[in-house]
C-alpha cells in the first residue's frame, strides 16, 4: 500500500497541483463552498485525494447536484418527499456519493431477494400449563 504523499507525487506531482484540480472541479452545482480558498491547501493529502476522486465521479456520472439527488431519491423511490430532498441537497458532496452508493445496494438486494412467502405457523406451548390453557 502506498503512502498518500507517494500517490500524491505520482498522480500530480505535488500537492499545490492537487489542490489546483480540485479547484477546478469543486466550481458549479456539486460543490458547497464551505471552505475558504486557503483552507484547501491546509487539507491532508489523504481527503485531497478522496475528494477529487468523488467530484470526478460525480461529475462524470452525474453533472450537477440536483441530478444526483433525484437520483437517490429514485433509488429510495421517494421521488416526492420534499423534506428529505432538502435534507439531501444540504448535504455535502461526499456524503451525498455515500448516500447514493448505499442507495444503490439496498436497490440491488431488494431487487435480488424473492418476496416474502406468508405462511402462519401455529405457535407450540412448551409448558404443561400452557398446552393445558391452550387446549382449553
């Protein structure tokens, strides 16, 4: 395994080239500026690399906020539910990647699992007061 400096150096050559590309793609509808633009620099090499390699996904898969948002919500099938799109579009990029990630697998599973069956079991009484209360 790697230390994130060496990965850092291999991918970008530094850590200002780094912070640069995440600048560039932190700018439109997936990124929430919570940060000031010398804050990024002061960042550990470790969530540089985990936040550039989210906003590339979600700008390669989605393109903007709103789009990945509706589709969480598709995939929670609460299309609808205002108050947890809300909630969703307060979140920050990351976590909202996360969100969709485990959206995505709880689809998966319940598309793989079979229904259900429904069967009724009659209960067994294990005490002789109770197989004698029973049978009353």
């Amino acid at each position: 395994m790697k230390s994130p400096l060496s990965v850092v150096k291999e991918r970008f050559g530094d850590k200002q080239k780094l912070v640069a590309a995440v600048e560039k793609l932190a700018v439109g509808d997936l990124w929430i500026d919570r940060l000031s633009d010398k804050e990024l620099a002061r960042v550990s090499n470790t969530k540089l690399l985990k936040l550039h390699d989210v906003l590339s996904t979600a700008t390669k898969d989605f393109g903007s906020r709103a789009k990945l948002v509706s589709a969480i919500l598709e995939l929670e099938k609460r299309t609808k539910d205002d108050g947890l799109k809300a909630r969703l579009e307060s979140y920050p990029l990351p976590r909202l990647a996360d969100a969709h990630a485990a959206a995505r697998k709880r689809a998966a599973k319940a598309k793989a699992a079979p229904a259900p069956v429904a069967t009724e079991k009659k209960r067994v009484a294990r005490t002789k007061k109770a197989k004698a209360k029973a049978s009353a």
